[in-house]
C-alpha cells in the first residue's frame, strides 16, 4: 500500500508536469490546428534558463530566499514565453495559408533548431540541479510520509491550471481565444484581432511549458537536452488523450498518462513503461476517437 | 510528346545515377546508398502520406520490422537475403495491417499521435529483446550479405546499384499505381475523404490497402538497410528517423520528382554541412523551417491529372485530380 501512495504521487507529479506541457499544445492547436513540435524543446529551455538563472546568475544567492522561486519562475515563463512569440512569427505566420502539414515539417524544423542551439550553448552532457535548492522534506498524510517537492510541484501545477481556466473562462481576452478556436473567420468579423490572439496563445502556451521545465529540473534534479523530446512527446500524447483542443482534457490526459506510467512501473515494468503509455493511449482512441472530452465534431457535410 | 519528354528525363536521370559510382570516393558512395535507401522510404510514404492523405509519421517502425526479420530470419535460419527480401516486405505488410486496422478511422492528428506511438512501441519491444531474439540495445550483427546470381554484394558500389536499381523498379511501379484506379481512389480520399465515400469509394479499405502496401515497401527497404549495414540496432529506427521521412515526404510536395529531388537535400544537406561540425543539425533545422516557408507547397507537387478522351477532337479532354 506504501508502495502504492508514492506511485499515485509521484505520477500526479509528473502527470502536472505533464498536463502544464500539454496545455501549451492544445492551446496552439485550438487556434491554429497546428501541432507545434517545438513546443517540447521550449519547455527543455525552460529548465536550462532555470538553472542559468539559479546557479549561474546566482539569484539562489542574492534574493532572500522566500523570493527566489517565485522571481526565477516568473522570469523562466516570460523569456521561454518571448521565444515561443518570436517562433511564432518566425516559423508559423508566414505558413499560416498553407498547407497544414508544411507549417508542422516546419515546427518540427524548430524543434531540431532548439534542440541543438541547447546542445551547442550548455553542451552534450546532463546538467544537475545542486542539491542546496532541491527542498528534501517530507509530509506526513494519513500516516504515509510523501516527499514534499513532489507535492509541491503538484500544488503548483494545479495551480497554474486553475489561474489559466479562469483567464480562459472568466476574461474577455480568453473570450476572444476561444472564439479564435471554434472559428478564426468568424471571430475577425466580430472585430477580434486573431492575430493577436494568436500571439497571446504563443505567449501562454509556452510559458507555462518554461516553468514545467523548471519543476522538472527542482522535482528530479537532472535535466539534459533531448528531454525536450522525451517529454513532449509525452505531453502531446496526454493532449491527444484529453481531445485536444480541449483545455481541461489536456489537464485530464496529462494526469491521467503520468499515472498510469507510474503505475506501470511500479507494477508491470520499468522498462515497458513507455510502452504501456502509449499502449493506453492506442486503446482509449479505439474507443474513443476523439479522446476523453474531445467533442466529436460534427463532420463536414 | 508528353510522354517523350517524361522518357527522355527519366533517362537522363536513370544515366546520371548510374554514372555517380564515378564521381563518388568511397565516403560519398555511402552518401549516395543512404539517398537511395530514403528515397524507397519515401516514395512508399508517398502512398500512404502523399497520396492517401493519411497522417502517418511512423514509418521507422515498418522499416524496423522488415530490417529485425531480415537479420533473425538471416542469422538464424540461414535464409538468403534476397530470399528474405518478400518475406521482410510481408511480415511488415501484415504487421501494418494488425496495427492499422483497429484505427484506420481515427481523424488526421489523432492517427498522427498513434503513428508516433507505434514507432515508440516497436523500438521498446526491440531495445527490451522482444522474445530473445531482437538482441537488445546492442541489435543483432552478423547478418550476411546478399549473393544476386552468383554474385557477392559486398562493396558500396554494388549497393549502389543494388538500391537505385530498386528505386527504377519502384519508381516505375508507383507511377503506374498513380495513374490506376487505385491511385486515382486513393487522390479522391486525400481531397475529400466524405465525398469519396458517397461517391461509392471504400474508404477504410482503401485507406488500409495503401499503409499495407507502404508497409511492405518499407520493409523491403529494411532488407537492404539490414544487408548493406550487417548489424541493426532499435537506435536506427527511432522517431527522429521516421520524422525525416516524413519531412522527406512534405518537402517533395509529392511527385516523383519532388521526392527524388528532396531525398538529396535532406540526406545529401547534412553531409555538406559536414565541416560545421556540430552546429551542422543547427543549420538542418534552420534549413528545414524555411524550406518550408520558400516552397510551403512543396518542392514539385504533382501537375494535374490529364487524360486523353478517345473521340473527342483537339488536344484531349482535361479532367481535374
């Protein structure tokens, strides 16, 4: 049963991490129904600026130390935000009118781009989150001890979903970037500028994919540059399993997918794991084409 | 006089390939095997992506099933290569067939992700040794090379040829498989799969029929991939290779051409960049994003469909893709 609470914890860890990615893919989908690729390698920039910021830049040393997270995550998410703008303009807009496959050759173009500018700037190997920032405490509940940075990783990441479900739902802005998602053509008649909006997406998106980069490198301490790969495709696929498009699905299938892989490796196999991920994923679109809150569009008729 | 032209370059092309072994040193002659290998891959995506229209960025993992049945089927049942050669294409075919049945009706970027994920699977199985006979991370080695009549394929001259020879064949085949019935079904689905439907196309078995045949291509392309290299491993078979592929694919814009001309670029650019080192994938993504951006259509898409309409006066009747 021990064993049982930490894997529930630990996949809720890694599921927010995951869910937070996710939200920058489905957002950008949404509007554009373009699969942005780079959005993975923005994230593992996110955790590289982290840790230039902490240790090189010794913020960790200068700011008293109540400060520090909250300073470093806010400037990880508004530069990683500001590359992910820049992208957009640089890789996306010109290929806005054609074909949607070009515009993904073309982010996956970008991906490779960032993963190899990472790999040339911070070099080939892994890098390490000293140990003096990585809080090790733990929490009792319910008589079971559970690591405290995990839970707060959680906490956080529930966190920003929350914050960005109000924006979306609550403000007029996030009025307007649903409108963009259901009808761009629409939404410029009713006086919405979509190319702004889509700009805002590309802010958001990628700013809350730079600061669950961030957790990952406090969370596991270990960060190196094809992470950006290994959990983005983890995070696409959790979009993919909510419906994307759908901004609670891509919390829910984010969740969901750090779950069941932390369970599965737990119980199956550590090896498999990957495997398993996948697998479930293959199996819940077999039964549901559209993911788990994906709305089944009404086909073109 | 169409049909002259298209014979000349074809020709002309055909002559140039031949003649490459001649300009080529030994390094290059690899370059040169490796194009061809990525042109079968992608002219065999081309069905399935180009043609179908399907989302499917998963190719490696039809490639990797050809190239382990090849070095299994090789290394320990002693088969001759080119006696492996069909089997390598149909364990692929009917592997795709298993796969791609129970979500052929999935819309475009949800079977893109499922794609994914099957390339994903295949290399865990074959990294986790899959029945003890993928051999691991380390692959299987040993594999022998390929004896055509008599004669030992042994040196990247041969392969050479080997390869372009199966990429003349290939290209012959699709061509025609363009110009069919199948094909012409197939172009219908990629443009509007519910109209395809109504107008009495089985699109799901169509659909199927295409990744079955890709799937096959594909695992042939395995067989020599598996020859030329004599030991495989689940590394070459990652997503990044099935991205190249797809990316291939796109750029060409979907002719034949097109695919020609991209599979140079895309294998051939990396090697030229050769002297940047290790800013060289820098410069390939770069070069990636504003291909697309110069050409968002593709490099050659296909002309239009045009067909003689015996009994009609004046040039012929033109009827759309």
């Amino acid at each position: 049963m021990e064993l049982f609470f930490q894997q529930v914890l630990n996949g809720f860890a890694v599921g927010g991490i995951y869910a937070l990615v996710a939200l920058g893919y489905t957002m950008v989908y949404g509007v554009l129904k373009l699969i942005n690729f780079a959005h993975g390698d923005l994230f593992a920039i996110g955790a590289y600026l982290g840790l230039t910021l902490l240790v090189s830049c010794n913020l960790a040393g200068i700011l008293p130390p109540l400060f520090v997270m909250p300073v470093v995550f806010l400037m990880v998410g508004l530069l990683v935000a500001l590359i992910g703008f820049l992208l957009e303009r640089a890789a996306y807009r010109p290929l806005r009118q054609a074909h949607r496959l070009s515009a993904v050759v073309s982010a996956l173009g970008a991906s490779i781009f960032f993963q190899n500018a990472v790999m040339l700037i911070y070099g080939a190997r892994f890098y390490v989150y000293p140990d003096f920032l990585r809080p090790d405490f733990t929490v009792s509940v319910f008589g079971h001890s559970l690591s405290g940075i995990r839970l707060l990783v959680i906490l956080a990441s529930i966190m920003l979903m929350v914050m960005l479900s109000a924006f979306i739902h609550r403000t007029k802005t996030g009025a307007a970037i649903r409108a963009v998602a259901i009808d761009q053509d629409a939404a410029r008649l009713m006086g919405i500028n979509v190319d702004k909006v889509i700009s805002l997406v590309f802010l958001i998106g990628p700013g809350l994919g730079g600061t669950a980069g961030l957790m990952v490198g406090l969370c596991y301490g270990q960060i190196d540059f094809t992470m950006g790969w290994s959990y983005g495709l983890k995070a696409f696929t959790s979009a993919i399993l909510g419906g994307i498009g759908n901004i609670p699905g891509a919390m829910l299938g984010g969740l969901l997918l750090g779950l069941v892989e932390s369970l599965s490796a737990a119980y199956v196999s550590m090896a498999w794991k990957d495997a398993i991920a996948f697998l479930a994923l293959i199996l819940i679109l077999i039964i549901r084409p559209t993911g788990i809150l994906g709305e089944r569009a009404a086909e073109k008729l | 006089m169409r049909f002259a032209s298209r014979a000349i370059s074809s020709l002309a092309l055909g002559a140039l390939v031949l003649a490459l072994p001649l300009f080529c040193d030994a390094y290059w002659l690899d370059v040169c095997v490796s194009i061809g290998l990525y042109t079968l891959l992608a002219l065999s995506l081309n069905v399935i992506l180009g043609q179908a229209g399907i989302f499917h960025m998963g190719h490696a993992a039809f490639f990797a099933v050809g190239a382990y049945v090849t070095a299994i089927l090789n290394t320990q049942a002693h088969w001759p290569i080119f006696a492996v050669l069909p089997a390598a294409g149909a364990a692929s075919a009917v592997f795709a067939l298993a796969v791609a049945r129970p979500i052929i009706h999935l819309r475009g970027d949800y079977l893109l992700v499922v794609t994914i994920g099957i390339v994903e699977i295949v290399r865990i199985a074959l990294l986790n040794d899959m029945g003890g006979l993928t051999g691991g991370a380390n692959g299987v080695f040993g594999i022998a090379r390929p004896v055509f009549f008599g004669f030992k394929i042994v040196k990247s001259v041969h392969f050479h040829y080997l390869v372009w020879g199966m990429v003349g064949v290939s290209l012959a085949l699709f061509h025609s498989l363009w110009n069919s019935r199948f094909g012409r079904a197939l172009n219908c689905i990629k443009e509007d799969d519910i109209a395809a439907e109504c107008c009495g196309v089985d699109v799901a078995r169509y659909k199927l029929t295409a990744f079955v045949l890709g799937a096959f291509w594909a695992g042939a392309a395995g067989t020599v991939y598996a020859a030329k290299m004599t030991t495989i491993a689940p590394e070459s078979f990652n997503f990044m290779e099935s991205v190249i592929i797809f990316a291939v694919v796109i750029l060409s814009g979907g002719s034949q051409l097109g695919i020609l001309a991209s599979s140079f670029l895309f294998i051939g650019l990396p090697e030229l960049l050769r002297e940047f080192s290790s800013a060289r994938m820098l410069i390939f993504g770069l070069a990636m994003m504003m291909m697309m951006i110069w050409r968002p259509q593709g490099l050659l898409p296909p002309g239009r469909r045009r067909y003689r309409i015996p009994g009609l006066s004046g040039a012929g009747g033109e009827a759309g893709g």
